[in-house]
C-alpha cells in the first residue's frame, strides 16, 4: 500500500516533503508521468488546465504547509509552574519556541506558540517567591513560602493547586484581576507576545488558560486571540475565583463581550478530560444535574472549535474500555482520577472524557437538539509548566521543572495521594498542534484553528492531509499533489460533507509523510462513528494505506509493522515502514440516512520512548512496569457527515 511513482524515485524524501502532499508538478514532469501511465489524461486536465500560470505554485488560495506549535505553555507567571520551580518567563518561552538555546535548544524552531499562564492569581508566585509580607503573615502562605525556599517547591505546588480546587485561596493568597501585580502580569505578558511576534516566520500569539478545577475536576479551556495587543490591553482574563466563575457558560459570556467591546476574535480549546471525571463533554450538565439543551449546545459549538487531544498529562483520543476492538488504543493513559487524585476515576466516567466517545455522543446530541456540541477539531500541545514546548523524545524536559531529565525523575512519583499515585515515568513527551494556515500569522493560524483545519501529533512534524468528498477515485491517490485535487473535489479536515448523491458513498483522500528526521509511516486509518438506525453510536477503525506489502486478514486488520527498537541502546532503525502514504478510500459500510464522522489516525514506526533515553543517558534500571518504546501518531480534524444538509 505504499505508493512510490514514476519521478519519485529520483528525488529524496526530503526534498519532496512539500511537493509530494502540497505541490504542483513542473510541465515536464507532468508529461513524464502521463507518458509513464501514472497519470492519466482526464486528471491532468483537471490539475493542469491549458492555460495554467507557468508558474504552477503561482495563484494558489489553499495552505500548502502546515504550522506546528504549541498552544499550552506555561511560565512562571503560573502559580503552580513557580512553586514547582519554573522560573523562565513569557519572554523566555518565546525565544525558545523561536529556536534560541534557553538552557535547552528544539531540534527545529516551531511556527507558532501561545504562552496560556493561569488566569487565576496571576502575577502572585514571584510576590511569594520574594516573601511578600502580606502573604507570609498568611498562615498558608507562610508555610507554602517555607516549603519553597527548603526545595520542597513540588509539594508546595500540589498544595497550591488542592487549595485552588478546594477554594481556598482568600484574602492576600488571592490576587484578583483589578490588582496592580495582576494587571502588570498579564500586561507584561502581551508585551512579551508583541515583542516576539514576527509575521512569516514566528507568530506569538496571544492567550491564558481559564482553569475551571473545582473539586480537583479538570475543565480547564485555553483561550486563544486572534488579535493583537491593543485588543487584549483592553481586557483582563476571565477568572474562576472570585469575580469569575467556574462554569464554561460563564466564560462564553465573557468571550461574546470581549468580541463586542473589541471588535476582535477569540476561541477556546478544551484540554485534559481524562482527568476531568466524565464532566469534560457531559450529557448531563454538571451544577444542574439535567440534560445539556440547545443553548449550551449551541453556545459551546460556537466558541470551543478545538480540543486539545494529547499533551503531557495523558492522550485523550479513545481509551480501551472504550473502543476494545482497537489495537492501538491503549496508548498513554492517564486513567486513576482527577487532577489532584482526590476522588478514584470509575468506568462510567470515561465515556464523557475521550475524543472518540465524545464526537460519537456529538452525533446523537445533533440528532435531539438540532446541534452538535462536540464537533471540534484536533491539536495537541505541551501543557508544559517550565516554559519550554520540548516534547520530543530524546528531548523531553517534563510536565515540570522538578520533573526536569535527572536519573531519578522517572521513579519519583509525580503526584501521590492516598487514593492513587501516577509515577514520573507516566508522563507523556506530547504533543505539538499542526495548523494548516495559509501563512505564519495570528490571523492566518487563527483562522484555521476556526475551520478546524488542524490536527494534532504526539510530538513528531510527520505532515497529514485528509480530504472527503463523493467523487475522489483511485487515480487521485498517484497525483503528487493531492491538495489540489483534494480542495477542487472536496473538502478538508474539519469540514462538512451534506446529503450524499444517489448511490455514491463518501469517499477520501489521504495522504501522510514522514517527519524528515523522524520515523518511517506504520499505517493511516480512518476512524468512522455513527448514529446508527436504532439511535445508537457506533466506531470502526479502518486501514487504508500501510507500508510494505502486508495483507489485511479477515477482520480487515493489517498486521503488524515490526520492530527494529533497541530499548537498552535508545534507537531504532528505518528499515521497516515507509516516508509517505497515498490512497483514496471508499466507506464499505456506508448509509445516506445516518450522521457520521471521520477522522484520520497516523502512526510511525516503533521508536524509543523518553524513558528509554533517560535509562541509557543516565545509566539506570527502569521499573519493569515502564513503557519503553512506542508509536508517534496523528489524529486529524474528523471530517462529519449530515444526511439533512
């Protein structure tokens, strides 16, 4: 199933990394491959017209690279980041998102990064990190003080962020939004963004993370602008201590008067459900204990285009209580509990947590409300709180700065409590958000985020096009340039398919190449769910394009890519695999009359997981429960169905 043609042969990977999935080819190369059979006439008529530009990239309207960044990042002007031990700030997580060596360096810069600091108690860490008197008069305050200045800055932040659940950060702990020190936080936080702003090459945008975690129950949303500074100067973030609020219903308001008052653009990306309790994508409403209605549903559709699928707390794609028929589904879990493990995580709330589950109960939501609450697109991002977006592998600095790379961080637990404990080397080295904007600017970025043109990867650049549409055939797979053809006959990921023509099914048009310094391609799926005839969710995972010549067996599943790991040495060959993936599907299964959606799951190659580098740098034994290797993977923007239209 993987697809090499004619001129292909000739060029490095490398070097067709934007032309095999974003290009045009040059006329000559046209003619060589309608002369090699490759091409045939009919599609080069469609992709080549006569009287063409001669320049082929010229007159071009669709994005031809995608963006990668990270839209969760924290500094020390995070409370829990401080305590913890961050001590870089905005300015210093912009540099190093720009490539700058900040203690540590990226393999490549990125595109684009949102430094979303907590908007409860900003500006109040370095005041009790400096013993501010009000605050060390404070009998908490004091002792949290103590615990700093003694190294023991890691309790000191699990108390902070209990205390923050529990409500009970009052009187000088609790730095409200009209506070100078508050104000000059997030002032210096837009100036950090305005500074590092650079139009075509490095977009800074502008963001804070509303933090909604009460009982320990993670809602938290990234709010991320579409504007520039003299916009976010005119407001100060919503909050969830007082004056603000912890319902997400709340925070749409302050979003809908933000865009009056301004003039300007705003969304928000929810994070985290698996350790939200079942309350991240509810049916029941949380607080009011009845079913979501249309105004919720319609509300929270409306501003909550994205959500963030993997990062360094856990993946949030699917689980394997969830979906047993998928092999691959057990993949970085964080399952036990809440955010702070104060309440045990049951079976029956994993349904309401998950991507997966959540986009299927979308459907039936749609199906009885007229609106799909749950039809956002896919990112991943870091949620790092040390100020550095490192993600990668061989380059992971930890959810933390006291889970910073040390020969001990994998066996000392990260959080531990009476009722559960998740260890250092639970922590996952993800993710990055893959944006197709159509140029590196916070109105091009922000726009795609809007579409939900994205997806989301575990922390490799692999490049991923997903398109749908009815009339996409299997000569369109051996096009170099599947964009095109992919905008001309359909639309992209996190786009809309409406009433399908008599007897034509949907059809897709996939395509996936490798990071260039990463690993080779396993497979590309697709995920389907549906709302079937008895008003009942459905999933199926399909192979649709696979390395080498594997045979799917009688369950239709392909085997197994193979494994070239060396987990005592930390590497792995690219032997096995393939640099690119190219075909078109048809649904076998398909039915006009039900909602559907589809999405696109890419997996590399097995590789060294980061607790395998950390055992080999520092020299030290795992625990034998550790996850040592594993599969970077993908998940783009579902691509939905609706009968009606």
């Amino acid at each position: 199933m993987m697809r090499t043609f004619g001129l292909l042969q000739f060029v490095s990977v490398a070097a067709l990394g934007t032309a095999s999935l974003t290009g045009a080819l040059p006329a000559a190369a046209q003619d060589t491959l309608l002369d090699s059979g490759s091409l045939d006439k009919g599609t080069a008529d469609q992709l080549y017209p006569a009287k063409r530009p001669y320049s082929p990239w010229a007159g071009r309207n669709f994005p031809t690279r995608p963006l990668f960044g990270d839209t969760h990042t924290h500094t020390s002007f995070s409370f829990d980041a401080g305590a913890f031990g961050a001590r870089l700030g905005p300015r210093d997580a912009y540099r190093f998102g720009k490539g700058e060596e900040v203690m540590v360096k990226l393999s490549r810069p990125l595109d684009f990064l949102v430094v979303t600091d907590h908007s409860d108690n900003m500006g109040f860490f370095n005041d009790l990190l400096a013993g501010k008197p009000d605050i060390v008069a404070d009998p908490k305050g004091r002792r949290w003080y103590d615990m700093i200045q003694s190294g023991q800055g890691a309790a000191a932040a699990i108390e902070l962020i209990t205390a923050f659940g529990a409500g009970e950060l009052t009187g000088p702990l609790l730095y409200s939004p009209d506070s100078a020190p508050y104000r000059s936080a997030w002032q210096e936080t837009i100036d950090a963004a305005e500074e590092a702003n650079d139009p075509g090459r490095f977009t800074a945008v502008i963001g804070y993370e509303w933090t909604s975690n009460t009982s320990g129950n993670n809602l938290h949303r990234n709010v991320i602008f579409r504007d520039n500074g003299d916009l976010a100067r005119q407001i100060v973030p919503f909050t969830v201590l007082a004056p603000g609020s912890d319902n997400p219903r709340d925070l749409w308001k302050w979003m809908a008067a933000y865009e009056e008052k301004t003039g300007g653009d705003v969304l928000a990306i929810a994070h985290n459900g698996n350790l939200s309790n079942g309350r991240m994508f509810p049916m029941i409403e949380p607080g009011v204990d009845k079913p979501i209605d249309r105004e919720y549903a319609e509300t929270r559709a409306k501003w909550e285009r994205l959500y963030e699928a993997t990062q360094i707390k856990g993946d949030g794609e699917t689980h394997p209580f969830l979906s047993p028929n998928d092999e691959f589904a057990n993949f970085e879990r964080w399952d036990k509990g809440n955010l702070d493990l104060t309440v045990v995580k049951t079976p029956d709330m994993l349904e309401f947590e998950y991507a997966r589950s959540a986009l299927k109960n979308g459907l039936k939501l749609e199906q009885e409300l007229g609106v799909n609450p749950y039809k956002f697109g896919m990112v991943g991002s870091t949620d790092a709180h040390t100020g550095l977006a490192a993600v990668e592998e061989d380059n992971f600095f930890g959810k933390t700065s006291s889970s910073e790379p040390g020969p001990g961080r994998a066996t000392h637990p990260f959080v531990k409590t009476e009722k559960a404990t998740i260890m250092g080397w639970e922590q996952t080295a993800s993710g990055y958000a893959a944006v197709w904007a159509t140029e590196n600017t916070r109105e091009a970025i922000f726009d795609a985020m809007a579409r939900r043109e994205t997806y989301a990867t575990t922390g490799s650049r692999m490049l991923v096009r997903l398109f749908g549409g009815f009339d996409f055939v299997e000569a369109d797979a051996n096009t170099r340039s599947p964009a095109l053809i992919g905008y001309t006959k359909g639309v992209p990921m996190g786009g809309d398919l409406t009433a399908a023509p008599e007897g034509k099914a949907p059809t897709f048009l996939v395509a996936a190449l490798k990071d260039p310094i990463g690993a080779n391609l396993d497979r590309y799926q697709i995920v389907k769910g549906w709302l079937d005839a008895a008003g009942k969710v459905q999933e199926k995972v399909y192979d649709v394009a696979w390395s080498g010549d594997r045979k799917p067996g009688a369950d239709g599943k392909v085997p197994s890519v193979g494994n070239t790991v060396d987990v005592a040495n930390a590497t792995w060959t690219n032997t096995i695999g393939a640099p690119e993936l190219v075909a078109v599907w048809v649904d076998p299964e398909f039915d006009p009359a039900q909602r559907a959606f589809y999405y696109g799951r890419v997996l590399e190659i097995p590789t060294p997981r980061w607790t395998a580098y950390d055992a080999k740098y520092f020299g030290v034994k795992m625990p034998p429960e550790a996850t040592m290797e594993m599969q970077e993977r993908a998940y783009t923007s579902p691509i939905w169905y609706n009968p009606a239209g």
